[in-house]
C-alpha cells in the first residue's frame, strides 16, 4: 500500500520502478496496479504513432514544452515493439527526450518488448494508470511503427495523432495497419519537404472516402514545419498542441469519452482473463511437463491440437467448451 | 469425413472453402482440420516476408515456375494483415499470382484479417494444415510488412525468405520488428537499382555481429535483378529457388526440422487452450451481460480489471490462480 501511495504522491522513482516492474511481469507490480486503479481515469491519454524517422519524438518534445508553459503536467511513454535482440541500438532517439526529466511534472519512461508478444500492450495499459495516478494531466504515449501491436497500444489513447512525412511511401502501409481509421488528428511533419500538399490531399481524400467512424469529429490533417528550433517554435505545433485539447474537449461535451473508456475497461478486462484463467493453466501444464508430452503426440501424429486442449479443458474447467 | 477425403485428394473447391471457414471461425472448420491433422507434416513451409512494393509477389511467381517445372506442386498463402476497412482495395497484385490458378498443381489464396486480432495467425497455421494434407510439395506464405503479426506467421515456416530492396529504408524497420533474426536467407530485390552492394555489405556486417541462432546454417543474401521477363528467367532467382530447397535439406540433415515442428506444434497447442478455455468462459460472460456489468464496476472504479478476473477464474476454474 505503500508505494501506491508514493504513486499517488508523484514519486519518480516508485514509478519508474513499478513500471519496470510491469514490463517484467512481476507479481508484486500486479498487486500495486490492482491499489492505484481507483484513483486513475483523469488523464488525457494522447497515443502518438507514425513511422520511424517520422520525427514523432521531436514533436513530443515540442509539445511537451508547450504544455509545460500552459502549467500542465505530462507523462510520456516511449514504446518500441522491438524484439530483445536489437532492443537496446534503436532507443538512442529517445535518449533527447530525457532531458525533460530534470523537470519533476514531467515523466518519461521508455519501454520495449522483453517478453513474449502481446506482454507489451498489457504492460502499456498498467503503465498508463501508473502515470494517471501520479496526477499528469496528459500521458502522451509514442510507438514506433505501425503494426497491429501499435494499434493496440493507440486503443487505450482518447486522442490519436497519427504522423507522416511528405515523400516516405509509407502511406500505404500505414492504410494497412488499420492505424488511418483509428486516427484523429493527422499531422504531416517535416512540411518544409517536397509531396507536403499532395500527401495532404491525398490524406483529405481518404478521409472523404472512408466510413464516418468519429461522429461530429472530423479529422483534421495539420502541417508541422521542420525549419525552427527549439521544437516547441516549429511551425504549426502550437496548432497541434491545440487540436489535441480540443479533441479532448470534444470528446467530453459529446459523452464519447465515457465510450472510450468502456472500450478500455474491456480490453483490460479481457487481458486479465488470460492471466487468470489461461495463465495458471499453462503454468500447471509447463510444471509438470505435460506441454511437452502433447507436444510429442503432436509430432508423432497421435493427436490433434484440439482434442488435446479439450481434455485440458475438461480437467480445468467447471463448463465445458461445448456450452 | 468425406471432406476431408476431399482435401486429402487435393479438391481445390473443398480446400477453397474449408480456408474460407477457417478465416470466419466456422465450428465445422475446427473438425475438418481435426480430421485432417495426422495427414500433414510433409510439405516444406516457407515464409517469404518483407516490406510492401518489395517485390515478393513477383519474386513467389518465379519460384512457382521455376518449382513447377522441376514437377514439385505447389501451394500459397498471400497473408494480408489488413484491417477488414482497407482489405478489399490493396489485394489488387495478388490477382496476378491467380493465373497460376489454371495449373492444377498449384493452389493459391488470399488471407487477410477479418475479425479479431490474432485469429489470422491461428487461421494461417490451419490452412498451411490444408494445403499439407493436400499433398502440396512446398507451401509458400507470403506476408506483407514487418510487424510482430507477420514474425508469428513466419514462425510456421521451416525456411524464412527476408525480401528487401535496395534505398528503401526498411532495414531498420526489419531491425525492429525481429524478422531478422528469424530469416534464414535474405534477398535483395530489385538488385538492379543503386545501392544493391552497399545494403548487402551492411547486411552481411549485421549478420556478423548478430548471436548464431541458426546452427550451421549461415543465412546467406542473395541478389535478384529486375530486369528480365518472364519472373522465372530474372537473374539470381534460380539460386534463390535453389538455396530454399538447400536449406530445407541442411534441416533435414541437422535433425532441426523435429525441434522447428515442435515448436510450430507448442504454437498451436497454445492457441487450441485459447478457443478451448478462455473463449467459452469470455462467450457466457458476454451472453449472460456480465461483461457489461464488469465494465460498469471498471469505469465506476468500484473494481479493477484483475480483481474481477479473479472472481471469474474462481467461478470456472478448478484450480485457483494462486496456483
């Protein structure tokens, strides 16, 4: 109860070791997250996706020191669904983000994949609440890439921000990860470059073709010029910084934000079904080395992987498969 | 059973439908394969995998010539992880890979994500089951971007084909999403283009400096020109066609061919325990609107996700999560 408390109280250190904590799966982080659950749903979850070399960190460093200016504090978390092996090359970019972590309101905290696939977006979801509990008003959270796991991540953000770059091809992709339609606000960075307005008719047209799926909200496809430093005076990011408020506030005034949430609270739901149900199963299975029996019948042909999961199922639980 | 026989005796329209099943998570589905379980393991599976505009339906056309004419048949799966929103509209360059279609010994399909996150994995898994007991020498899966859905569906195959292009920028991409690890021959496409040598050179560097996970087995990078029609007689395709099979063959004489079908077989194993026990526990949740009464507790924070979880384990499980 303690460190939920210190959670609650901002503490940098217990958060950053219960995230790490998280990412590790460990038993302990669980028990934490279960005592900080009441006291989290006030922050603006802001998801921030887009190709690498998209320049998705600079534009959080921007606004972040936007936001700080208007007295609002900030959680970021930088996830990477990298693998472990080449894990520790990729995060240099992120390092720059770390200077803000001189400033006490605002919290980064980078996180990659340590485990098996699926364990980062859980460990995601449960970072999220440890940043929300810390009282930041806004968690940005960034992902690289633009995989089905990135749009997982973006379904526990109430604000996504999707960010392209003129001449980079990587619309297409991007179209095909099903990130386009999860979007609220496009933001074409680095507009100073060739193919900023044809990229952002095309965007437009898209748009205008795709099924309404935001109700009064339309997204808009805003321009971030690549020419002035520091970040927080490129132009055109105070207008993102803007939109992103205003989407919040749009959000609340039409009651989706309740819909948000539900949608959030069932994903949660349904990943800890599986570490309560299908986890201590596996476990029991793997101890006593009996995954690795079914896995020789498997081999030799004797059985097929269902009829084999239906005996475990009539072993394990009070219904049956056929219910 | 007559289905299966069918299958069995290589019935395109029987396969063709019982994949389409499969995709929808048709019940009768889940018998056919059963069905068809002991019957597979012959075929070699290989994943070609790599960025979109890679060239890889071209690249697949080629082998199936060049595999056909040595009278090996044939099968493929075109795997799109698209959302169902943009699934219609970029499977266009699949329809040239159909003509093949004419050539009975050749059997080819589009799979692309329709429901669920995940199931498209498990659906892969069940139709390369398909395209086995139809008797298909070599089964190739084409998957289309570099994230982690597409490093699962590559783990069904014994040999990984990593498709790149010189100048496109997608090596950190791969880097990130850890198919590189699991490519077991690289081929430059396109190899016509600027910058062919210097992407090999920073290829084989990588490689070097990567753990040997491959045994014996030192993934080589191949080159393929563009410049020559038809596919099969472009230049350096028959060495790629040719070091498919070589790599099948060091399998075999390794005995690393039982350790990659375990693995496959753990796969599915896991998969079957989802659908056996967590899916009919989560489908009486849902009936019964409790799902929608726990998602009320979650946002009226008068519960947390694993607490609730609990609650069910304890309700359906015969042993308890502390376990």
């Amino acid at each position: 109860m303690e460190r939920a408390q210190k959670i609650r109280e901002g503490d940098v250190r217990t958060a950053s070791r219960l995230i790490r904590d998280i990412e590790d799966n460990a038993p302990e982080a669980r028990q934490t997250v279960r005592e900080i659950f009441c006291h989290t749903g006030n922050a603006h979850v802001v998801g921030i996706t887009g190709s690498p070399g998209a320049g998705k960190s600079t534009l959080v460093n921007g606004l972040i020191e936007l936001y700080r200016t208007t007295g609002r504090t900030v959680g970021v978390l930088a996830v990477d669904p990298t693998s472990p092996f080449t894990g520790g090359a990729i995060l240099g970019d992120r390092i720059r983000m770390q200077r803000h972590a001189e400033d006490p309101e605002v919290f980064v905290r980078s996180m990659a994949t340590r485990g098996t696939l699926g364990g980062l977006t859980k460990a995601v979801g449960d970072a999220i609440h440890v940043l929300d509990a810390m009282g930041k008003d806004l968690i940005i959270v960034e992902t690289v890439g633009a995989g089905q796991q990135e749009v997982q991540i973006m379904n526990y953000a109430h604000t996504v921000v999707l960010v392209l770059v003129p001449g980079m091809g990587d619309e297409i992709q991007i179209l095909k990860a099903g990130i386009m339609e999860i979007a609220d606000i496009f933001v074409i960075n680095k507009a100073d470059r060739e193919g900023t307005h044809k990229l952002q008719r095309e965007l437009i047209a898209v748009l205008d073709m795709s099924p309404n799926t935001k109700g009064a909200w339309r997204p808009p496809v805003l321009t971030v010029e690549n020419v002035y430093e520091p970040a927080k005076f490129r132009k055109g990011i105070e207008n993102v910084a803007k939109t992103i408020l205003d989407h919040y506030g749009h959000l609340v005034s039409n009651d989706t934000l309740d819909e948000c949430r539900r949608r959030r609270s069932l994903h949660e739901l349904n990943d800890a079904l599986t570490s309560c149900i299908l986890e201590p199963i596996l476990n029991r299975l793997i101890t006593e080395g009996e995954i690795e029996r079914m896995a020789d019948q498997l081999l030799r042909g004797e059985a097929d992987p269902i009829t084999l999961a239906e005996a475990i199922a009539g072993r394990y639980l009070r219904i049956t498969s056929a219910e």
